[in-house]
C-alpha cells in the first residue's frame, strides 16, 4: 500500500512542504488549492478556506482594496506586491503580502508571507517617531516661551492621536491641608454635553479645573503613587462610580509623573479601542519624563515672573481683573521701546474694546460687567507669552505688548483672542447666559521708528477704530 506521500509528485511535495503560503484560486473569488501553511499560520483548517469566498476572510477595511487588486488580476496584470489582513481561526488578523499571478487559463498563482511581525515593528517605529517630535514641539515652544495651556494642549492632542485615545487630560497634583492631594487640569478634552456642563468648562478651562474627589479611578493614582489601568471601569470597584452624563467611559489609563520621588503630575486617557496595558505605559515612559520637566519648568517660570512682580516697584495691578494698570503698562512700555530702539527689534501693540460694553452692563448688571472684564483678562493672560506684557487702560480698553513678533503672528494672537472672547459664556442677571464680543486693533513699527510710548499707543487705537469700523467681533491690522 502506498502513502499520499508516495503517490504525490514531487511539484504536490514541495507545495506541501514549502514554509511560503502557496496557492491557487480562481477568478470566481474561491482558493482551489492551499499548502498547509496557510493551515498552520491562520489556524483554519485546508476544507475551511476552500469552502467560502477568500474575501469572508479578509478585514472589513482592506476589502475595496481586495476587490480592486482582484480587479487588475481579472485583466490579466501582475500582482507584485499587494498587503491586506485574513482573520485566523481565533478571531485575530494576520497582515500577508501577496505576489501574484494570473494565467490565461482563469487560475490565480500566488504566494503570501505573514508579515504580522515586520508591520508591528513599523508600526513601533513611526509611533515612536511621532511621539519624539510631540515632545521635541512641547519643548520649543516651551522655551520660546508660549502660554501653559498651548504647549500642553498641543501635547494632550499629540498623545490622542498616537494612542488613538477618545479624550484625556494632563494635570497637575498639588496638595491641600494635611498634605491631601488634588489634581489642576493643565489641558483636558472638552466633553461637556449640555449647558450646563459646557458652563462650566467654559468657565474653569483657563483658569485650570480641578478635581478633589479622590474615589476614583485617577484619584487611586494620585493616592497610590502609580498607573492604574482599567479596562471595564463600569464594573472596576476601583472607580467609585462613574460619572453621569455621557461620554460613556469603556476604558481608562492614569498614569503618574514624577520629580525625584515627588508626584507632581499624571495623564489620564479613556476609550482606547483596544484598550490598555502595560506595554502602552512603557512606550509611553518617555513623554511622562517630558510632563513632568515641563511642570516644573512652568513651577520655575511662575516663581522668576511672582518674584520679579514683588521686587519691581512700577508692578501696580488693576484691582478687577490683576493686569497691570494703566500707569504701570505705560513705564514698562515706555522700557520696552528704548531696547527695541537699541537692537532694532519690531513693536507689536494690540489695543482692545469690548463691543457695546454699556449696553451689556444695563441688560446684564454690574456684577455681570466685573465678571466680563475680569474673563477677558484671563483670555488675554492665557494668550501672550511671559516675555509679553497686558495692562488695563480703563473702563472696557486693554492692552497686549508682543515682543519679537511679526504681522502674521500678531494676527493669529488677534484672532485667538478675539475668537476665544466670542466664544466665552458668561451669567448675567437671574442667571441669564450671554456672550460678548471685541474689536481688536494691531500697531506694529520698526525697531527706532517709535520713540515714546503714546505715539504707539495712538497708532493702536486708530486701529482699533479702525476695526470697529467694520463692525463689531473685527480684527484690523
């Protein structure tokens, strides 16, 4: 009696033997023949794939791109090198490259590898080379000294991106009485969901939310000091519950930063896909190190700017909203222009008026008005960099001194400004919402063209009529 082995020819032999993924289907979208490789690297079984359209085994996202190489294949051209994922018998996907070819007869000859490994370690590769330009961004811009809540939220969103998060947050751990920890937003994820909670976003997202309520999933990493991952928070006693309102939360990582031994900081990401785990947290050991130097670089450049403020004698603030005052902005301009006119570096003035501020104040109320003013302040604040300045000249005017900055970017500064004004929501009487808007005017001279502080400051405000010209919510440059 002879063996299948032995009644096979030595081509059957080889197609058998070979480690390659050889086979033969035929136009009709059916394999004919496959080696028992394609058995031993997908887990179905030699009848299985035989049994059904090749394309039941292909991903939902690769099947218009199937469907169109099958299509160059019906007209007779070669396939040299086409990738697409099959689904194994335990519901994973394998990447295969395919080198095939079609023969007149109507047969398809192909072979494919499993390149599962090798598109994993692209994959690594170009992760890894997006998260070191993210950092290397932060860090620029960091040290040119844009405002906190750019760098971060540049930061928050390249970390989205890469990890393919659905929000999240990057805060800071600051502490109370008896050394209780709480957490400050330095970028978080608008999810608001109704008036309310966008209300509240809108009220608290620059000056930083914070959250105190320690029963939860990113307060065990603020209590225990390390990453707590939860894939089923609905179920993970861990969290305390969750909160009400949508979005619904499936999955969630906090991760903590560190100075020395010192918590100063964690990230918290929610709804991966896929969820978390520990070799995500390893990868992302890199930019938890830049947080954490970047909170206390910020830490540094908040104690320089309170100490400078302390020993100048000229830092005289409006009591409202904290900007220096009029009298105050002037000395320092004044400064200002000397240097630009000994290294001839540009002067960028910004001068700024609330739209119909009165009219606001009589339909809203006083209190209302302190509010505005002092909301619009926080914007502006949030804006300019530490190497700028802003100070309230009176009433609804203010002021933003650019140092180092060209046209396009004093017109993004503008338009950042005035946008995020517009957007505000504020509460006026029996708790009415309202929004208000401002004319923005831009000054900008030569470095010694200017020699005194009101010659800038008019050239602004003729900018500034300028823009409220044109009706109100301009910009004019």
């Amino acid at each position: 009696m002879h063996t299948d082995a032995e009644t096979k020819s030595p081509k059957e032999r080889l197609f058998d033997l070979s480690i390659d993924m050889l086979c033969v289907a035929g136009t009709d979208g059916y394999f004919k023949f496959v080696n028992a490789a394609f058995e031993r690297t997908l887990g179905h079984t030699i009848e299985a794939l035989t049994a059904k359209p090749f394309v039941d085994f292909v991903h939902p996202d690769d099947l218009e791109s199937t469907v169109k190489e099958m299509q160059k294949l019906q007209s007779g051209a070669d396939t040299l090198h086409f990738e697409n994922r099959y689904r194994c018998a335990n519901g994973t996907y394998k990447w295969l490259a395919w080198t095939t070819h079609p023969d007149p007869d109507g047969l398809l000859y192909a072979v494919a590898r499993d390149i599962t490994v090798q598109k994993a370690t692209e994959e690594n590769l170009g992760r890894t080379n997006a998260l070191l330009r993210a950092l290397n961004h932060a860090q620029a811009r960091f040290i040119e000294g844009a405002d906190r809540h750019e760098f971060f939220n540049g930061l928050l969103d390249s970390l989205l991106d890469l990890t393919e998060s659905e929000y999240g947050f990057i805060g800071e751990v600051l502490y109370k009485e008896e050394n209780r920890p709480y957490l400050r937003m330095q970028a978080i994820t608008n999810i608001a969901w109704n008036d309310e909670t966008r209300a509240l976003y809108d009220r608290m997202a620059d000056s930083g939310m914070e959250f105190h309520n320690l029963n939860t999933l990113f307060g065990r990493v603020l209590t225990e000091g390390r990453p707590i991952i939860s894939n089923d928070p609905a179920n993970d006693p861990r969290a305390g519950g969750l909160p009400h309102g949508p979005p619904e939360l499936r999955a969630f990582a906090g991760m903590p930063f560190f100075k020395g031994k010192d918590l100063i900081g964690m990230v918290g990401l929610a709804n991966r896909p896929e969820g978390y785990g520990l070799g995500l947290l390893d990868f992302l050991q890199p930019y938890l190190t830049s947080c954490a130097g970047l909170v206390e670089g910020m830490r540094d450049r908040t104690r320089r700017v309170q100490t400078e403020r302390a020993l100048d004698p000229i830092s005289r603030l409006d009591d409202l909203t904290g900007l220096p005052s009029r009298r105050a902005f002037l000395e320092r301009l004044d400064i200002e222009i000397r240097r630009a006119a000994r290294y001839g570096s540009p002067l960028t003035l910004l001068a700024l008026d609330l739209d119909q501020f009165e009219a606001t104040i009589d339909s809203q109320g006083r209190a209302a008005g302190d509010d505005v003013l002092r909301g619009v302040a926080q914007i502006i604040q949030s804006e300019y960099r530490d190497t700028d300045f802003a100070g309230r000249l009176g009433g609804q005017e203010f002021v933003v001194f650019l140092t180092q900055t060209d046209k396009d970017g004093a017109l993004a500064v503008a338009e950042r400004i005035r946008r995020r004004v517009a957007e505000k929501l504020f509460f006026g009487m029996e708790n009415r919402r309202f929004h208000v808007t401002c004319s923005i005017g831009i000054a900008m001279e030569s470095g010694g063209v200017t020699d005194d502080a009101d010659s800038l400051l008019s050239a602004a405000d003729q900018r500034l009529i300028e823009a409220k010209a044109q009706g109100p919510d301009r910009v004019y440059g």
